[in-house]
C-alpha cells in the first residue's frame, strides 16, 4: 500500500510513473515540524534503516548522516555525507514495522539516520517543499516492488554490455585502443568492450573526434566491431565555448543554455576550459541535446558513458574573476595563520563552489527555476535526453549508464560508482553499494575495478575481479597518469582468464537473473535480511544474495587465503578456480571459515537452487545460451527459469 502526501509545493522531478492523489493531513510515523523543515521518526531498537544508493558506509545506513546533494568528490571516505547522486528512498525494518519511504524533492534533503539522536532519524529539508510516499507491504521485498513499480521499469542495456570492458582516461590515440584489444586477445582473456575517455574527442567537444588521433573513426569503429569489441565513448555535461562549433552555436542561437541572472548564459569551466552548460531540464534543449547522440550513433557506436553531471564545475567565470580581485588584498601582506588560511581556502575553494549552484537558472516546466532548486536531477535529465533521443532514433537497445542520478533515472540507464580508489576498503564498498542500486532500479551498474584513483595492485586488481564478475557492469578503469591495470599487463594473465572466463560461463544466469529483476520490479543483489528473518543475517554486511540461486561470499582483505561466512541453511559452496574447474561441498547452516587462495572464487548455491553454465567464449556474443551445465543443489536443471531473448531489440 502506498499513501503519498505533499508537504508544502514541491518542484516536480518526474521519478514516479504512477498516478497518485495526495492524501490530506501530514506523513503518519513522523513528527513534522514545518519550522525546523523537517520530519523526524523515533527508531526502534535495533531497527535497521537500508536504502539511499550509492553511498558511503555499510547497508545497514544507521549511525550516519548523509546530503543529498549531488557531488563530484574523488575521495569515498567514510565521513562523506554526499556522493554522486541522490536516491531519496529509505526503508526501516524492525519487529516492529517493515516501511519504505520515499521522498521526492529535486533540492538538497538531509537524512540525518541515528547521528544526532542514536534512536532517530530526522528528513531536513532546505525548502520544505517534498511529496513523501509512504509505502508498507508484507516485507522488505515487497516494499521494494511497490516503489519500483511505481517509478517504472529499470533500463534495459544490450546483452552485449554484459561482457567485459575495459577502460582508462589516457587512451590517447587508436593504435593505442588497438594494442589494448591486442593485448587481451593474446592473453586470451575475454573482452567486449572498449571505452573511451575524453582523449577521443576533439578538445574536449562533446560529439567530436579528434581527427589526427583516431583517424576515420567510422573504419575504426567497424574496424574494433569486426573484432567483436565495441567502442563506447564518454560524453561530458559541459559544452564548450568555441566560434564555430556547432553545438555551441546551435545552443546559443535557440538559448538552450542554462542563464544567469542577468540573462546572460553561464559561463563555468570543466575539461574544454570554458563551458556552457545544456538546461537538460528544458524539454526542448534536452531534445536537441539527446538528438547529437546520433553523431556518434551514425559512425557505428552503439554506447555511452555520461560523466561530469552532477554538474561539476571547475570554476564560474564570475566567481574566478571575484577570486582574482580578492587575491589583490592578499599582496605584499603577510600571511599569518589567520590570513594564510583564509587565503588557502579563497584559492582551494574555486571548484565545485557551492555558492556557484545558486549562480544559474533553468527552464523547467514553464517556470524559471534557480539551479540549487533542482540540483539533484540535472543529472538524471542529461541521461533522460539520451534515452528519449534513443528511443526515436533506434529499435535497438543502447548503453547506457550516468555517474550522477536520481530515482526516475534508472529508466534510462544505469549508473557507475565514480571515482573510487585503489583500496581495499573501496572493495567492500563496492560490494555493499550493490544492494542499495538495486533497491533503486539502477540494475545496470558497478564500480570501476581495480580502482580508478592511486597506483592498484594485482591482488586487488584479481579480487576485485573476482567480485565484478557478479555486476552486471563490469568495468576495469583507472586514472590517467596512475598504474596500468589491464588484466594482461599483471603476471598471472591465466588466473585473470580463468576469472573472466568464469563470468562468460555465467552469462546465461546473469543475463537471466537481470532480466527477471527488470521484468518484475525485483532486486538483483540483496542483502542476506531481505531473506532470512535470522538474527545474524540482520547484521551481515559482506555477504550478498545474486538472484535466486547465489549467495556471494567476497574475499576482500588484503593476503587473505580465506574468510568466515555465516550460512543461515545449508548451501553448497563451489569453489571455483576456473569454469570447469571447481570443488563442491554441501555445508551445514552455520559459521565456517572457507578458504580461498587469490585465485579461487567461492561461491554458493542455495537450497533449491540451480546455476547454469556456459562454455566461455572471447565475446559476449559468441557464448551459446542453449548449451549448458548445470550445478544444482536439491534442484533439476528444470527447474531453472532462463530468460533468453535476441539481446538487442528494445522491451
Ligand atoms: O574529473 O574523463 O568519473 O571516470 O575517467 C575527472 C576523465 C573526469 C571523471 C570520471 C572518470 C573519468 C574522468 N572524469
């Protein structure tokens, strides 16, 4: 069941498909104090408190506070209170009361879960403008299903993207893509895709491409596809301002730029130097900018990653120009503590300004809006002029996946983690991020592996590998100027073949289980309490439900040779070491430690469950979904649901 009801006069964000009339009266469970704009709610006793995306900590999201408000920050640390994207969606599960909350507000909200008060929780808002929906059901599960039916189905990418792809900022030039493709196919590690950072373009033009370093790109797209890899190239928010280009004069000509105050268009700086930023909130600048997909589209590209959204901001013309002034004060003085530091933080607080969000305007829906307004689902409106532009240009599916969202984003595409770091901490944090995308929609998702920022390792590279194999977006990228990760480049290119090759034999399940997830409003990875009403499993934080058959024990620490595991009933562990070779071994419901050298992956089956297996192949495509294996524990191979379909045609 689910009761809506508005507070105050929210700005629409377009997340929920479902028509659903307020209720009069305020939110039941929460006290509302319209003064102090916020909502707060009493927590049980060990109430857990899931939801929220990708964020910081562990599941279980009680005993921090966290922003929403859109932000680019390279450093996932565990004190952050905001990431890349805003999922408002929460749910509360005790004894008590099983409840999922969804707050719907394209401004800044603060979720402030057992930090100020261990035993509450308070929703602060900046405007308290917000509907909230209330949703209660028979369990977690169930709730889950309801909010995501009413936000509309998750994005569907090809059947392709569920291969492997490799990335890095820095691939400067196509000899240089070609020899990575090269290097794969000798180490026979199996590889689909191939992206493209910001080197591909023509200065950092969106839906340009540098001419002298990839050379007819259409040949050279073919050229990669015949090979059977594909090329997705990042496109970037800001556009950039150059005489002559075509999408910066079209943008200014039909003012599809985002404005100041004055009227004037902003100006701000990213990647190309300065920018303008599309209003992708206004229906027809997001027309126009979706259409220049077909740019790429045209010269065989089937794929994209949009980056920079949130949106990030080096500098606004303005505000440097401000700076500037300011540092004339600065002169010749001499800088103590006090003006040293206020002198640091003038210089170091040019990028990503706050004050810079409140320095432009959109378009939205007949109105004009102030941009901190509807931060959180600029984003989101990037993504969405893609995927309406896709849907006119093509029948078939497209790639696509965003670095900012919002809930209603997630019927577009899906989402990487950002800018995580050759940690192992950011392992685990990979691994506890999963659940909560899932809980959103955001199903086509995953981190970058390996570690995008700081020089990685090729244990951590091999263990993180061994997890990605489970996301349905399996990417290794780094930064540029860091270690090369490519898995051919380490020294036991087998083991990483072996392990790549284990996510092709388990294509037919993932897809399966992806699909099934989709078509029926379900989660992909779930916590182990979404399942087991068991004491222990309420506090399991590393250990994961894939679909219905799996259960994931990851290995994540650094030189471990194995780890404990709580089975809450009997399952069989595999021990995989290769597709084909793997030990089997039925435990009994309880704590074991289960060993498991850098090379092996363990891997559960539950009761009644059935996993099938394919004969691995190079590419994605080539892996035959009809000729299987089949590992089962108390099942036939029968009793498996595979979902097949053609892979491309767009459901
Ligand atoms: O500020 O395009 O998250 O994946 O490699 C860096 C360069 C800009 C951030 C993305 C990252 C990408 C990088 N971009």
């Amino acid at each position: 069941m689910i009761r809506k009801y508005r507070i105050g006069n929210p700005i629409p964000t377009d997340a929920v498909v479902e028509e659903i009339i307020a209720l009069e009266g305020e939110p039941p469970f929460f006290d509302c104090d319209s003064e102090g704009k916020k909502l707060s709610l009493k927590l049980e006793k060990k109430e857990r408190v899931y939801g929220l995306g990708e964020t910081v900590r562990g599941i279980n999201k009680r005993g921090w506070c966290y922003i929403s408000n859109n932000s680019d920050d390279p450093y996932h640390l565990e004190e952050k209170r905001s990431l890349y994207a805003s999922q408002n969606f929460l749910l509360f599960d005790s004894d008590k009361r099983k409840l999922g909350v969804f707050v719907d507000t394209p401004g800044i909200v603060t979720f402030d879960i057992g930090y100020t008060d261990i035993d509450e929780m308070t929703i602060s808002f900046e405007d308290f403008d917000a509907d909230i929906y209330i949703i209660e059901g028979d369990s977690l599960l169930d709730i889950v299903k309801q909010f995501r039916q009413m936000i509309g189905r998750s994005y569907i990418p090809p059947r392709w993207a569920f291969g492997f792809g490799q990335s890095r900022w820095s691939y400067l030039t196509a000899d240089e893509v070609r020899s990575v493709a090269d290097g794969y196919d000798r180490a026979g590690i199996p590889l689909d895709m191939i992206y493209l950072d910001i080197d591909y373009m023509e200065k950092y033009k969106d839906f340009t491409v540098d001419e002298k370093a990839f050379p007819n790109f259409p040949e050279f797209v073919k050229e990669m596809k015949e090979r059977g890899i594909r090329l997705v190239p990042i496109i970037d928010a800001g556009v950039k301002i150059e005489e002559g280009y075509d999408i910066y004069e079209e943008g200014v000509k039909n003012d599809y730029f985002c404005k100041k105050e004055n009227g004037e268009n902003l100006v701000a700086a990213v990647w190309p130097g300065k920018v303008h930023f599309p209003d992708f909130l206004n229906e027809k600048a997001r027309e126009w900018f979706g259409s220049k997909y077909k740019i790429l589209l045209d010269q065989g590209i089937e794929g994209f990653w949009n980056d920079m959204n949130e949106p990030a901001i080096f500098y606004t013309e303005d505000h440097l120009n401000e700076v500037f002034e300011q540092i004339e004060d600065y002169k010749g003085k001499n800088l103590d503590i006090r003006l040293f530091f206020a002198f640091k933080e003038l210089v170091g607080s040019i990028d990503n300004n706050e004050a810079d969000y409140r320095r432009f305007y959109h378009e939205y829906k007949g109105r004009r809006i102030r941009h901190d307004k509807v931060h959180n689902i600029f984003g989101y409106n990037m993504t969405r002029a893609a995927g309406e532009a896709f849907e006119k240009l093509t029948d078939k599916r497209v790639l696509m996946f965003s670095r900012s969202s919002y809930a209603g984003m997630h019927r577009y595409g899906g989402v990487w983690c950002g800018d995580n770091r050759s940690w192992w901490s950011h392992l685990l944090l990979n691994i506890q991020q999963m659940p909560a995308l899932s809980m959103c929609g955001l199903l086509y998702s995953g981190a970058d592996i390996g570690g995008f920022s700081a020089d990685t390792t090729e244990d951590l590279v091999m263990r993180w590998t061994e997890f990605g194999i489970f996301t349905p977006l399996f990417r290794n990228h780094s930064a540029e100027k860091t270690r090369n990760q490519e898995l051919y480049r380490f020294k036991n290119t087998e083991d990483f073949k072996n392990i790549v090759e284990l996510r092709y034999a388990l294509l037919p399940y993932l897809y399966s289980e992806f699909m099934k997830a989709a078509l029926n409003f379900e989660m992909l990875f779930k916590p182990l309490s979404f399942e087991y009403e068991d004491e222990r499993c309420a506090e399991i934080e590393d250990q994961l439900l894939l679909g219905e058959s799996l259960m994931l024990a990851p290995i994540y620490r650094q030189n471990a040779t194995g780890r404990n595991v709580y089975l809450p009933e009997d399952m069989k562990l595999i021990r995989f070491r290769s597709y084909k070779d793997y030990d089997e071994e039925i435990l009994p419901a309880g704590d074991h430690y289960v060993r498991a050298e850098l090379n092996e992956i363990p891997v559960f089956v539950r009761r009644g469950g059935v996993l099938p297996i394919a004969t691995p192949k190079k590419r994605s495509t080539e892996v035959d979904e009809k000729d299987l294996k089949f590992i089962c524990y108390e099942a036939q191979p029968g009793d498996y649901d595979l979902y097949t379909d053609d892979g491309v045609t767009r459901i």
